[in-house]
C-alpha cells in the first residue's frame, strides 16, 4: 500500500504526486496531518479555507469508495506511525519551496526512513521547478523581464488525471477538527470557498469572458476584472497545469489581438508567482530579510499610531483605506491596491515592510510565503527587481486613475458614500471645512504625502550610503 501525504495540494486532479502513485499496482492511502509547526504560522481565515477544502476532499475520496486519513501532531511522529499501521512502504507528496516546508521534509525523509519506509517527493506546485529556468550565472533570474521570456516558450505539462475508485484504498478516516478544536476563534472577514468545484467554476468563468480584458482592467479595483484564483492556488484546489491549459483555450477562441493580448497578460501574472517561488526557493532567508542589500540600515520610523491607522484603515487617504477595509471584510485585497497600501507604508509611513508582511500574513485568506515577501519587498524597493526607491506611489493620483469614479472607495469606505467624486480624489488637499462638510466622520490624512515622499528618498539614499 502507499500513502499520499496531502499538503497545499488539496486536490485530486492534475496533482502529480497523486497520479505517480495512482499509476502503481498498489492501493492508495491518502492523509493529511494537521502540523502545530505550520497551525502557529497560520490565522483564523486560512484555517477555516482549510478545513473547507479538506471537507471537500474528503467527501471526493469517500465519493470514491475511500476517505481522508486525519492526524495531529508532528508529521515525522504521524507518518511512520500511521504507516506502520496501514502496511505502507512507500509515502509520496509533493514539495513545497519555503525553508519551513523543506526543515520539515527532511525531518520526515529522515523520519521515515529510520522506519524503513520509503519517501518519494514530486515537484508539482508551479509548472517549472525551481533551478529549470536558470541564468548563463547564477542559481536563478533576479529580473523578471528575463524569467518571463524563458518561461513562457518552455513546454508545459498537460493535466494529470484523477485516481479512479480501483486505486484507492478502502479505508475510514476520523471527523475533521473544529477551528476551536484547533486552537482558533471563528474568523473577522467572511472566508471565500474553497473547494476543487468551485476552483474550476471560477477558472471556466473567468476564461469564458473577463481573460480577454484582463490587460485593461486588471488595474481597476471596482472592476471585477481579476481571476480571484490566489486562494486556490494557496490551497491547491486546482493545478497549475489546469489553469494553464483552460488560459491556452482561451487563447485559441481569442477573436482579436486584443483578446490575445489579455491572455498573455494573464499568463505573465502566474509567471510571476513562479519567479518568486523561484527566488524563495534558492534564497529561504528573504522572509526576514532584504533581498537586495544596503550599505546602511535603512531607519524606519515604525511609529506605532500610524501603524495603527494604517491596520484600521483610518489614513486620511481614501484607497488606502479602502484596501485596508477590504482586507479586513474579506481576507482578500486588490493586487493594484496591495501595491498601493504597501507603498503607502513603506515610504509614506516609513515603517518595516516586515510589519506589514506579518500583518498581511495574519489576515489573508490567500497569503502564499513567496508571492507575499516578493511583492512587499518589491513596495518596500528592498526586493528582487523591485520597485526603484525614487519611484514613490502617489495615494492621491493612482486612487484618481485607478478609481475613477470613487466606487472602490464608497464600497468599502461608507463615511465618503455620499462625497463627491472630486472630493473623494482631492480629501487630503482638502481645507478642514471642505472636509467636514463633505463627510464629517472620516478623518483628515495623517501624514503630508509630499513631504512625507521627500523624507523617505532621503531615508534610502541614506541608506544606500550616498552622498548629500
């Protein structure tokens, strides 16, 4: 018999490890093993996701004539034990990039095979393994622009098939735990589903139509106009070879450049989770350090009443606020306004990206390690091909060009529902009196962007040690 151990690959279909070990004459087993190791890095929000999506799985495999082993406790304990019990020689799964994720495989490679057991890793989560997309120097690309045409020209591998009901073992897994069973309160936002079903509605919806506008929209918060894939891809409720042949569908329904140019411009997007997995994968460290170094320190302010507002969504600058709101009610935020709020902290605020990766971490329903370090030390211009640190985000012009008629702002921000278009993109040039006319109880911007904007160039030259 083989054992699956179940991670973030909470799927049946195009998952590698599965269909490897599916292909053998033997019967499948599959577990998943709640780890107090990963539950102290995790948060309300991801822990309900997850207990969705395993009682999706589950009922999939029980649909199946089988179940879902569950376990607690530290998988190099579990799995030889619940292998021992099962007769198992051979426990598969499919590699995760972090140093965590790595610490622990080889705890449980040495664990197993202490037990005699034999452990089998597959590169499944991304479609090009870390170290295949390489540099003529170098371990990996630290440009993206380079990543990308080497990304897109390689071969992708097509979908693998589900196990059917003869592959599986017939077993009876144990009740899933509760999240209070697990330490956690019930979550602040409204958690999304997230099941194999619903990963395959949404990418079907999203390449019926929204993917051919997808280069021209994707920057418009009100819009819709995004895959709202980032979860199932945390979770892997869908495979990446799954979603990329429904986007290469599309590609060849395309009836125009334009529809053409949308779907590339998708693709690039899911390349670029692929080069920070890529990067994560060869440099663990970027968690807690910059990517890209300085001659000095770089001097955070951190003030913590600022902070505070910025958590709160309490700035004085509408889209900030209104990302931040977003954040809060649904685990979920824009990527232009994930960019937006970053930069606000980082420069405006001049507080640690750190302690906004953290925060972000905590409240996310989709926080995936490298995707998230990647694009806050990219705001924070500490990162790989990251954003340069004279380049400063304007809140008050990307909340006019972004949104327009201030729609994003009044969905999540209801004290400006009833001020003026103008007055929501003009607040923070406001007079106090146009301010407190226009909407009494939001408050006036805690900080001047201008000046704030020179304070943090002068900070990061400093930094980089330059000459005044």
């Amino acid at each position: 018999m083989l054992l699956h151990w179940h991670r973030r690959d909470l799927r049946t279909r195009d998952n590698r490890s599965l269909a490897r070990a599916a292909s053998t004459d033997e019967p499948v087993v599959s577990l998943f093993v709640f780890d107090p190791g990963v539950l102290e890095h995790a948060s309300p929000i991801r822990v309900a996701c997850l207990l969705e999506a395993l009682d999706g799985l589950r009922s999939w495999y029980r649909d199946h004539g089988s179940d879902l082993l569950v376990a607690r406790g530290d998988p190099s304990d579990s799995l030889p034990r619940i292998a021992a019990e099962y007769d198992v020689d051979t426990v598969t799964w499919n590699e995760n990039y972090s140093g965590l994720a790595r610490e622990r495989d080889r705890a449980v490679t040495a664990a197993l095979e202490d037990a005699s057991v034999s452990p089998e890793t597959t590169h499944d989560a991304i479609l090009h393994e870390p170290g295949s997309i390489t540099p003529n120097q170098g371990e990996h690309y630290s440009v993206f622009s380079y990543f990308w045409k080497k990304w897109r020209d390689r071969e992708k591998e097509t979908p693998f098939e589900a196990p059917g009901g003869d592959d599986l073992a017939a077993v009876t897994g144990d009740a899933l735990p509760s999240l209070s069973d697990l330490g956690f309160d019930e979550p602040e936002a409204t958690p999304p589903t997230v099941t194999q079903q619903a990963a395959r509605e949404r990418v079907a919806s999203f390449c019926s139509g929204p993917i051919y506008r997808y280069d021209e929209r994707r920057d418009y918060p009100a819009a819709g106009a995004t895959s709202r894939l980032s979860v199932h891809y945390k979770w892997g409720t869908i495979g990446p070879r799954e979603v990329y042949a429904a986007t290469e569908r599309a590609a060849e329904r395309a009836e125009t450049d334009d529809d053409r140019d949308g779907v590339t411009a998708f693709q690039r997007q899911l390349a670029f989770r692929e080069f920070y997995a890529h990067v994560l994968s060869f440099n663990p460290e970027i968690v807690t350090e910059n990517f890209s170094g300085y001659d000095h320190e770089i001097e955070w302010r951190n003030d913590p009443d600022e902070f505070d507002a910025w958590k709160n969504g309490e700035t004085g600058y509408p889209i900030v606020d209104a990302g931040m709101r977003q954040l809060r009610a649904e685990g979920w935020v824009h990527n232009r306004v994930r960019m937006i709020v970053a930069a606000f902290l980082t420069k405006d605020l001049l507080i640690d990206w750190r302690k906004g990766y953290d925060w972000y971490r905590r409240q996310l329903a989709d926080h995936d390690t490298a995707n998230d370090v990647g694009g806050w030390q990219w705001a924070a211009s500490t990162g790989m091909d990251a954003q340069p640190y004279f380049r400063v985000f304007n809140p008050t012009k990307q909340c006019r060009e972004y949104d327009p008629d201030g729609e994003y702002v009044r969905r999540y921000v209801p004290e400006l529902e009833d001020a003026s278009t103008d007055e929501i993109h003009d607040w923070p040039t406001l007079t106090d009196e146009q301010r407190a006319a226009a909407a009494a109880d939001y408050p006036a911007p805690i900080v001047d962007h201008g000046r704030r904007r020179e304070l943090a160039i002068e900070t990061f030259e400093r930094a980089r040690g330059d000459e005044n």
